[in-house]
C-alpha cells in the first residue's frame, strides 16, 4: 500500500521485482541471532527497514522513496514524531543509497531526529 500511494503520488512505475527481496527487507527489523535481536531499539529497527528497503531494490521503481517511508511509517506507529526536515530526509535518504552511512548512523540519525509524540 505504502508504494502504491507514493508512486501514485510521485510518479514512476508500479510493481513488485522481486518478493523474495521485498520479504528479506521487511523481515530485517525483527532479524534474531541465537536468540537476541539483531536491532534491539525502534532506531535500529528503522533503521534496517529503510536500508533493506532501499539498497535491496525490490520495487521496480521507488526503492529510495518507500525505504525512507516505511521507516518513517515505522517510526510513527511507534509513537515517534521525525523532526528533521524534507532535506535532511532526502540528504539520509542519499547517503543509505549511496552505502556511505553504516546502520547504527543512521538509527543515530533517526534517534537524534525522533521525538516521541505527547500523549496530552
């Protein structure tokens, strides 16, 4: 649904490459090691979700976009609010495509730019 609307919303082509892809990445987050999570925090979880997303191309178009949605998403259904503004977005975004921020920089950049939303 996710892709769907932003490729409704921002244009190119609709479409599934590769499931097998698509699942590894949504499985990430939750990946385990003899018994103990991988990404432990909502950061790390977010942060695993928007590279996998990103850099496992499993859309035909807009890999960048729903990677950097989902998390954001992600993030958001967990109570966090994302602060950082539509450039510095973009600027993460680039860097994860680009393989030039390691994962645990970028959940730093999601804790740094992350509030939790007021429940008053």
């Amino acid at each position: 649904f996710l892709h769907a609307r932003l490729i409704e919303e921002t244009g190119g082509s609709h479409g599934v490459r590769d499931m097998g892809l698509l699942l590894s990445a949504l499985g990430r987050p939750q990946a385990t090691f003899e018994g103990k999570e991988l990404h432990p925090t909502n950061y790390q979880k977010a942060a695993a979700l928007s590279d996998s997303m990103i850099n496992n191309h499993p859309f035909v178009d807009g890999n960048k976009r729903t990677g950097i949605g989902a998390a954001v998403l992600f993030l958001s259904l967990n109570g966090y609010v994302l602060t950082a503004s539509n450039q510095e977005l973009l600027d993460l975004t680039m860097k994860i495509a680009q393989k030039k921020t390691a994962i645990e920089e970028v959940a730093n950049w999601f804790e740094k730019y992350s509030n939790l939303r007021s429940t008053t």
